[in-house]
C-alpha cells in the first residue's frame, strides 16, 4: 500500500486564532496515521503576496519554469494526493490571500495546459484524489445558503475539474461561530481531527 | 447620485479598464458623478494585515489609511460597480481583500443592541458587476460564478432587499472578436447611462 501525501495549505494572519486551533489538529489528526507524509504551506508565514501582477499577466501562457516565487507551491501540488485546506471564510469565500494564491499558482503548466488548437484547459492536477476544506463561518449556515456558498464552491468545482475525475470533496464547516459556546468549539475542533482519519 | 467604480485589472490597457470606462461615461450621460478606484494602480494590498485582523471585532476596523480613503468612497456612493476579470470562478485576489478589509463593522454592517448584524449600505441603491470571462457561459454556470454570487448576494445582503442588482457578462473573451468585444462595450456604456 503506497503511502498518502497529503498537502495542508493554512490561510489566517492570527496564530491565536481558531483557524490556527483547527490546523494544529489537523496535523495532530494527520500524524497519527502511519501511512500519510504531510507537507504544509502557511501563507502568511511565507508573507505569500496575493497580487497577481502584470508581469504575470503578460507571461500567463508560458511555462511555469521560471516563475520561482511560485514553484515550491507548484510542486507540493503535483507531489500531493490529498490536498488539505484551513482557512476563515470571510465574505462568503476564502480571505484574499488564499485566492491570490489560487489566481497565481493555479498557472498553465502547473494546473492546467492548453494545447494548440484546444479549446479546453486540459488539467494537470490529476494527481489528486481527495480535496478537503476546513474552514469556519461567522454567519448561520441559513444566511450561507441563501449567499451561495461561493467560497465551498471555488473549491468544489472550480478547482475540482482540474483534479482527477473521481476526486472526492469534504467539507469541514463551522457555522455561527461569531455566537457559539465553548463546548461547540472543542466539539468542532474534535470533528477536524477525526475527519483526518479520511483524507 | 454618487457612483463608484471599482476596476481590478494589473494591465492599464486591459478590457476591464475599457468596460469600467464605458461604464464612466454611461454613469456620466446619466447625469451622476462617478469616482474611479482603480484597485491595481493605487497599489491596494490585498491581504488583510495580522494588526487589521486584530481591530476587526474591536468596532474600530479601519486602521489603514488605504480602507479609510475607501470607506469613506463608499459610504458616499449610491451605485457601487465592479470591473474584473473572472478568475478561478471569483475576482481577483485584490478586489476580495478590498471586500475583506473595507467592509468591515460600520461601513458594510453594523450591530443592533442585541448583536444581531444589520446592514451598513442602505444608502446603496444598485449594485453592478461587470465581468470577463474565458469559458463559455455554459461552463460559467456549471461552476457556479462565485464572484456574482458573492457580490449579488453576499454584498447586497448587506444593502437591503431594494437595492437593484445588474450583471454584465462578456463569456469566452479568449474566442470572440473585435465586433463582440466593442458591442459589449457600448451595451455598457447603454445600460449605464439608464442606472
């Protein structure tokens, strides 16, 4: 049985915060199982910079060779099968770091290609399997629905198709956390590290 | 009235600045006085800083002179517009950190004496979004068009239920010729001048 590479990518500015609780039990959940190899990517710890620039515009289609503020995320993703994400959800999706960071290191040649005389992307993260989201909602799951829950659905099905077809998705969601207790908190970071068992 | 325009695009020349120019002088002919805030060019940081993350529940948020010159944009304004380029289903990284960092606790929202959440925008009567796209419309839909859903709903939630909400769409920017492309514009500059 090969092992499971599983890449954690951890997205809020705090480390006090919750997000940082729930990450630290996702490693804690991850280090238990004998079989899994982890590597881990904490965006504001690597002062990641959000903005995709113009010089990235301007060489959007080339091969991702050069680009080496991008390559060591570039090649966790092509290392991985699992690929493990903790972040707030803030304005219905992901904080503007963790988007930069999928509108720069999502690249032709990392994410996806398109050959010539293609008219579709052809993905290139087909390496992954699984694509888990751990993340926790100020607002009521009511009020997330009725928003439409963007940011589930960035990672669901945007980033999804570039994965292997058969990718499983599973989402760790805390709602209303602006108004729960204590004691849902702990059972929420609990449920993190028992969903790490199935990653 | 006040409008606002919002433009995330890195290149100057790009066809996000050409719709967010149509969209000026639409708003323009229409008789209201439009203010430009071109994300990429007054170099807004998109991350939300460990200190500003910190102020966020303090009811003091603004901490940034950056979000202050924005907010203060914002509570004037009566139309908010948004120019960008769809990318990975939603907007640009630093238009979402413009949402993050500007709509924050007395701009976007403020709390009643219970500390239930009541929207900040009511003085907003419409809110426009005006986006790029490389895939088809039928793919768009597939995925979901998370950037609209974000501003229609989540944003407008915090405006109330009259505000109006309009979406321009251009779809497969990558297929569609010279003809589309200044069609879509004067459909901006048309719709525009109508809010």
């Amino acid at each position: 049985m090969s092992r499971r590479r599983c890449y954690v990518v951890y997205c809020h500015p705090l480390d006090d915060s919750f997000a940082h609780a729930a990450l630290e039990r996702v490693l804690a959940g991850l280090a238990r199982r004998p079989d899994v190899d982890v590597r881990l990517s904490d965006l504001y710890a690597d002062d990641f910079s959000p903005e995709f620039s113009l010089e990235e515009r301007r060489t959007h289609k080339d091969s991702p060779d050069g680009k080496t503020e991008i390559a060591e995320y570039a090649d966790n993703l092509r290392w991985c099968d699992s690929l493990i994400v903790v972040h707030p959800t803030w304005f219905s999706g992901p904080p503007a770091m963790l988007k930069g960071w999928l509108d720069r290191v999502l690249v032709q040649g990392v994410a996806w290609t398109l050959p010539d005389g293609a008219s579709r992307l052809k993905p290139l993260l087909r390496n992954i399997r699984a694509i888990t989201v751990v993340t926790t909602h100020g607002s009521s799951k009511l009020i997330n629905s009725l928003q439409g829950e963007a940011g589930k659905r960035i990672w669901f099905r945007s980033v999804r198709v570039l994965c292997h077809p058969l990718t499983r998705c599973r989402w760790v969601a805390f709602y209303g956390i602006d108004r729960a207790s204590d004691a849902k908190r702990r059972a929420f970071l609990g449920r993190v590290e028992r969903a790490m068992q199935r990653v | 009235m006040r409008a606002l325009v919002l433009v995330a695009h890195p290149d100057p020349h790009s066809f996000s600045h050409a719709a967010a120019q149509a969209a000026v002088d639409g708003l323009q002919a229409g008789g209201h006085e439009v203010t430009v805030l071109d994300l990429y060019a007054n170099g807004f940081d998109a991350a939300m800083s460990p200190a500003e993350r910190r102020a966020y529940p303090s009811g003091r948020p603004l901490i940034d002179p950056q979000t202050q010159a924005s907010a203060d944009l914002v509570r004037a304004a009566h139309i908010l517009v948004f120019c960008y380029p769809t990318w990975w289903s939603s907007m640009p990284a630093v238009l979402k950190g413009w949402l993050d960092r500007t709509m924050v606790e007395g701009v976007a929202f403020r709390f009643n004496e219970r500390r239930k959440i009541r929207p900040g925008l009511g003085h907003v009567r419409r809110i426009v979004g005006i986006s790029t796209y490389g895939s088809p419309k039928s793919y768009v839909k597939a995925i979901n068009d998370n950037g609209r859903r974000t501003l229609m709903r989540t944003l407008r939630m915090n405006a109330g239920w009259r505000t109006r909400r309009t979406w321009l769409a251009l779809y497969a920017m990558d297929r569609i010729g010279p003809v589309e492309r200044s069609a879509f514009l004067a459909r901006v500059r048309d719709q525009a001048s109508t809010w």
